[in-house]
C-alpha cells in the first residue's frame, strides 16, 4: 500500500500484471468494484486519483468537484489496490501542453457535443496514464458508456499495449446510479433524479418484450422523465457511440440531465445473448451507499 505522486515512481512499482483504475477520487462502490476486480486479476493494482480540469467544460463543476484524499485512500486500499497515483497538477501537466488526443465521430453526440472538449481531456488524460504508467489492462465504468467507447477506440487507434475492461454500473439502493455528485442532492433532489433511472427500466422493459424500434424505446424512457431538466434520451451503437434508428446491433440507452446545478447520466447497456437483446441494468446496492458516510466532501 504506497502513495506514488510521480509517474516514474508509480511504474516503478507495477510488477507483473499491472491492472489500472483511473478515477478522480470521492470514491464509491462504483469505483470499488472496479479495483476489486482488477485487484482479482492482476498482480499489481494502480488506483489514479487525479481531478482532471481539462475535462471539465463547466468551472464552477471543477471547483465544487469533491474531494477527499484521505477517505480515497483507505477506501482504494481496502478494495485491494496496492499503488495509489496521485499526483499534483504540476507532475500531469508540467507546461501548457502542446499535444492533445482528439477522437473523431465517437464524441460528435452526446456528451460529446453538450460538453465541448470533455473528451479530448478525457482521451489525453488516459492517454498520458497508459504512456506513464504502461499498464495491462485498465479498468473503465459502463456507467459512462461513450466514454468506454472513446477510450476503447483511442488505446486501438493509438497501439497502447493495454486491454480495456469495461465494468457493470453500479446503483443506489433505488436505481440511482451512483456518481461522486450524487452528495450535492437534496432528498427532494433525489425524487427528480430518479426520473432517470425509472426511465431507463421502464424502456428496458420494452426491449425485454422484444421492442426494437428506437423512437418507442426513447418514448417509454421521457414518459418517466417530468421535473428534472433533459437534455437527451438516445439509443447508440456501443462501439460507435452513433445515434440507431433501430436496435440491430449492441447499443446503450443514455440519458442526460440536471437536478438543479448537479448534472447527472446514466445508461443501460443492450447486448445480444443467444438470439435475443438482454438488457443489463446494472447492480444495486443492498443498502445506502458508502458517499453518505462521516467522511463528506468538506473534510478534504
Ligand atoms: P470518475 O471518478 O467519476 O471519473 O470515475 C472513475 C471510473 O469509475 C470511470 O471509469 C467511471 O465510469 C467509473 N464509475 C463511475 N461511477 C460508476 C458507477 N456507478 N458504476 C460503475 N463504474 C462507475
């Protein structure tokens, strides 16, 4: 269990299968099964901690982002990981970077187009980890489906030597999928959020009654969604991150929307087993998540 603030250090110290977690940090069950699985499978376990401000398309986000460094560390460290990275803005971005890794067409929808230059800061950030740190597989949450494919698609594109894993989102006891700003909702917030996640069962249930046609699937999902500020409901290719006509081929159901100031997306991923699309929602917690704990946001 070391604390690396230096990528020369934390290569240093992956031996044998390195298996990475990039997070930035105010942990949750989400991020914890993914350093349990990496944790399973590799020999080393590198969890990154780093709020990344080149990925943030709003400021006042960045500043309000939690953060907690010593909570991130016992929990990453109880979930099996054996290196945390974490380093300061200076070590990530020595100067004013001249080179950016920009990928095309994936990031054209979504929250590609809403959140502008969110993913060239997400693909050059985990870029510079699997340069930095070279590790064998990396670990990313289905929760931010387009994402999954930005990254997927980069690390072939780029020839970076590493697999990417991809992992189950996990829920709330009630659906909500959990997300570090979760901590900024009120318990009226919470009632509004939860528009997104019905939403998304209730057109997983049409697909499970064989429903194939995008627009009716979308429908059933805006059915759900009345208070809380919209502003997609789109079902896309999971390789591409395309918007579909129609479910031919293996997709994700993404939704985007704001309670207040906290902006909040989640997705159900659709992939075909033995003939038929199968939904996967997702994994929900038994009981209230580990963010509503003692140690909140204002004891970094
Ligand atoms: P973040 O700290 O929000 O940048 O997330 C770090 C990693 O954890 C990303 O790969 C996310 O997709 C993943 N993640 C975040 N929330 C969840 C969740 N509810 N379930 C599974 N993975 C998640």
């Amino acid at each position: 269990m070391i604390v690396a603030a230096t990528f020369a250090e934390t290569r240093r110290l992956g031996s044998g299968i390195v298996g990475l977690v990039p997070t930035m940090g105010f942990l949750h069950e989400g991020h914890l099964s993914l350093i349990a699985r990496s944790s399973a499978s590799n020999d080393t376990t590198i969890v990154s901690l780093f709020v990344n401000p080149t990925q943030f398309d709003d400021p006042a986000d960045l500043e309000r982002y939690p953060r907690n460094f010593e909570r991130d560390r016992d929990l990453a460290f109880s979930a099996g990981a054996d290196v945390l990275f974490a380093p300061d803005e200076s070590e990530m971005y020595p100067r004013e970077p001249l080179a950016s890794v920009v990928v095309r067409q994936l990031t054209d929808h979504m929250e590609g187009s809403l959140r502008p230059g969110h993913f060239e800061g997400v693909a050059t950030v985990v870029a510079k980890l699997f340069a930095g740190i070279q590790p064998d597989v990396a670990y990313f949450g289905r929760k931010d489906a387009q994402q999954v494919s930005v990254v997927t698609t980069m690390a072939r594109d780029l020839s970076f030597p590493v697999q990417i894993e991809p992992g189950a989102t996990i829920r709330e006891y009630d659906g909500l999928a959990l997300s570090s700003r979760n901590v900024f909702l009120s318990d009226a917030d919470r009632e509004q959020a939860l528009e997104i996640s019905s939403g998304l069962f209730a057109a997983s249930d049409l697909i499970d009654d064989g429903e194939t046609d995008a627009a009716r699937i979308e429908a059933a999902c805006l059915d759900r969604i009345g208070d809380l500020d919209l502003e997609y409901v789109q079902l896309a290719d999971q390789a591409t991150a395309q918007p579909l006509d129609r479910l031919d081929r293996p997709a994700f159901l993404a939704v985007a929307g704001s309670v207040g100031a906290t902006r909040l997306i989640d997705n159900v991923a659709i992939d075909r087993m033995n003939g038929q699309w199968v939904v996967d929602r997702g994994e929900r917690l038994a009981e209230r998540s580990m963010l509503y704990g003692e140690n909140d946001a204002a004891g970094s």
